[in-house]
C-alpha cells in the first residue's frame, strides 16, 4: 500500500530524478526506510555459494546503487546482496540525458546511462562508512568511457587493486550496451589475457564475469570454456538487452526474460560440467517461479532490478514468505533443502504457486 502510494507518485516525475531522490533519501535514512518491506532473516534462508554463506537467495544487481550510497539501507532490509557500481577509476557524467525510460506496461526499463558515477575514490570512501551486514557486498568494475579497449585491462586492473581486499565479490562488466565498444570486451584473447593478469595477482575474492544477453550461443559457449578454466568463479547472466526497435541503451525487467533465462540455462549446463564455477542469476527475474526454474538448471543466487523498481521493498519479503510456505509444503527446514529437492530430485512447484 505504502509502496503503491509512492510509486504513483514517483512514476509522475522524470525516472532519473525519482531516482536520484530516492537513493539521496534511502542513503541518508536507511533505518527509517528499511522498516518497511523488512522481514524477519533466518539461518533457513541462507545459501551456499562461492562466495561463502549468503543470508538470502535474492539480492540487488548492479546498477540501482552505482556510488555505494545505499550499503545501510539495504543491509538492513535483509536480502542477500547487493553488488555496488559499475564503478569505473575516475569519476564519469555518463551519457547525455534523458537516459532513463520506463515501459510500465511491459514490467520493463530502457536504460542508456553509460556507467554515470563518482569514481573509484568516492566508492571506496562510501563503502567505508557504511556498517557491516550479513549480506555480500558485490564491486562491479567498468572501464572509463575516455580509456580505449587496447588499454582497457590497466583500467580494470587497476579497480582490482584499489579494492583490494574491500567487498566479498568482483564483477568484471565487459557488456553493458551502454559504453561505446564495451561488449567487444566479451572476446577470447581479453578475457585470457585478463584472467592470467588476475592470476598472477593471486586476486582471492571471488570474481564473476557479467555477460550480455545478445551474444549468440557459439560465443556464449566459447565463453564460458573459458571461464571454467580460468580465475572467475563464474558468470553472471545477464546485463541488459539492446533493443533498437525501442530506442537506445538497454532494456530490462520482463521484456528480457526469456532471452536472459535462455542464456542462464546455457551457461549453467556448460559450467556445472565437471566444474566449481557458478552462475548468478539476473534478468527478468521477478517470481519465486525464476528462482525455482534457476535452481532446477543448478543455480542458486539470483538478484534484481527492474522488479525492485516495479515492486518496491516487499518483494524480498514476499520471495520469504513463499521460501516459508514452500518448506512446509515440502516438509523441509531450509532453501537449501528446496533447491536440492529442485535440482536432484526435479520436484515442480506446486500450482497455486506458478
Ligand atoms: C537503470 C539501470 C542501470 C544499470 N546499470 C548497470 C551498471 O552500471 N552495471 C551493470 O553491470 N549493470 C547495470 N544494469 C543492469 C542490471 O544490473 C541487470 O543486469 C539488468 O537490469 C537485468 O536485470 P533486471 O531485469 O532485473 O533489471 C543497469 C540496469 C538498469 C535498469
């Protein structure tokens, strides 16, 4: 109720600056926000990934919190994660705007902001102020529009080392469609080239690779080839999708989830061959019906957007509530259990819940 009240009235304000105001308030009063659409945690929603324990199997993907304001705010709300950024090294005004549209009666967003920011320094400074939570603080690394691609791995490299040793995971973005020549990043010779540089490193955080849904499957394979061999603990599928019959930038929420379901399904049956990487979900995703589809391909973690804007806080508590009947449905104590009963014994969800 109170999210619809302030969704019609944000939805009548131009979506960057709803925007901006709302991450402006929800940074400076987390505690008084994150009362509501909070929910109780528990050690039965928690999850096992290579990133260690995650509280929850839902989190926020990158993007909604480019500058780390909102680390509190969604610490205490309690989802699972939240990945911070695309940060690039220096600070950046992104492309000219307006850049943000939404497509309200397709659940969907087209975004062209092209990694808008403040800069490595002030994102390590705003991760330092913030608390401590049990949620996995994600740093999405971008390079700078100004940086050309042959000189791209210095800019990415260098992210790698000024957060060194801050944030439980790292993201390499290589495909966002938003920065000129980004996607050609997504290309056999970078990413080896990236990979042995962070090998030699000895980088210990988990790092993941996100990819971009347009790719066609013979790339998608030869990717993920070599991510199974490589440093990355996995990919995360999917950014967002270019979309020109619908203007510039890229689009998200449900006009992407086929595709983006299509390419997780594809990447999690090459990955879990023989293999310790993992892939982490995001595109489209906005029922406990992705989730279930996702942990019966051997997925676990999944994060949004484009729901969180459409939905509001509640949605982790409704995907709580859900995890709570579906245990008892099932007669099991956690999701781990439920994704084992999804993914091994390919148990469907029942139908009230589809
Ligand atoms: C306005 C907007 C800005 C985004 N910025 C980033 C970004 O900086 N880095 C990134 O990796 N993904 C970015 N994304 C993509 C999201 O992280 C996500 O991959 C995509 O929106 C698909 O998920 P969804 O359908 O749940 O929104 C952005 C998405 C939106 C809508």
């Amino acid at each position: 109720m109170i999210y619809k009240l302030f969704k019609t009235l944000a939805f009548q304000l131009n979506p960057e600056f709803a925007h901006v105001a709302t991450v402006k308030g929800l940074g400076l009063l987390p505690s008084v926000f994150s009362i509501y659409g909070n929910f109780e945690s528990s050690p039965k929603y928690q999850i096992e990934t290579n990133i260690g324990v995650i509280p929850f199997p839902l989190g926020i993907a990158a993007g909604l919190d480019k500058n780390a304001e909102m680390v509190d705010y969604f610490g205490r709300l309690g989802v699972g994660g939240l990945e911070v950024g695309t940060v690039t090294p220096k600070s950046q005004p992104g492309n000219e705007k307006p850049r943000l549209f939404r497509l309200p009666k397709e659940h969907s967003l087209r975004n062209y902001m092209g990694f808008n920011g403040e800069g490595a320094g002030q994102v390590l400074s705003n991760i330092s102020i913030s608390n401590d939570y049990p949620m996995k603080l994600g740093i999405n690394f971008g390079k700078n529009k100004v940086t050309p691609n042959n000189q791209a791995i210095e800019d990415y490299l260098y992210l790698f080392d000024y957060f060194a040793s801050v944030g439980d995971y790292y993201v390499v973005n290589v495909s966002s469609p938003n920065t000129p020549g980004l996607r050609d990043l997504q290309d056999k010779a970078f990413l080896i080239e990236l990979s042995k540089e962070l090998e030699s490193k000895e980088i210990q955080t988990p790092t993941y690779l996100k990819i971009s849904p347009d790719m066609g499957v013979e790339q998608i394979r030869e990717i993920s080839e070599i991510i199974k061999d490589s440093i990355f603990s996995g990919i995360i599928a999917t950014n967002t999708s270019s979309m020109p019959e619908l203007g510039i930038g890229g689009v998200s929420g449900q006009l992407i989830r086929e595709k983006s379901r299509k390419i997780r399904e594809l990447t999690l049956s090459i990955l879990s061959e023989q293999s310790d990487k993992e892939v982490i979900g995001v595109g489209g995703v906005d029922s406990i019906k992705d989730l279930w589809e996702f942990w019966q391909h051997g997925g676990k973690y999944m994060q949004i957007y484009t729901s969180f804007i459409y939905r509001g806080p509640k949605i982790f508590s409704s995907f709580a509530q859900k995890f709570d009947f579906l245990c008892e449905y099932f007669g099991t104590d956690t999701v781990e259990e439920l994704i084992r009963l999804a993914r091994y014994e390919k148990v469907n969800l029942p139908e009230n819940l589809i």
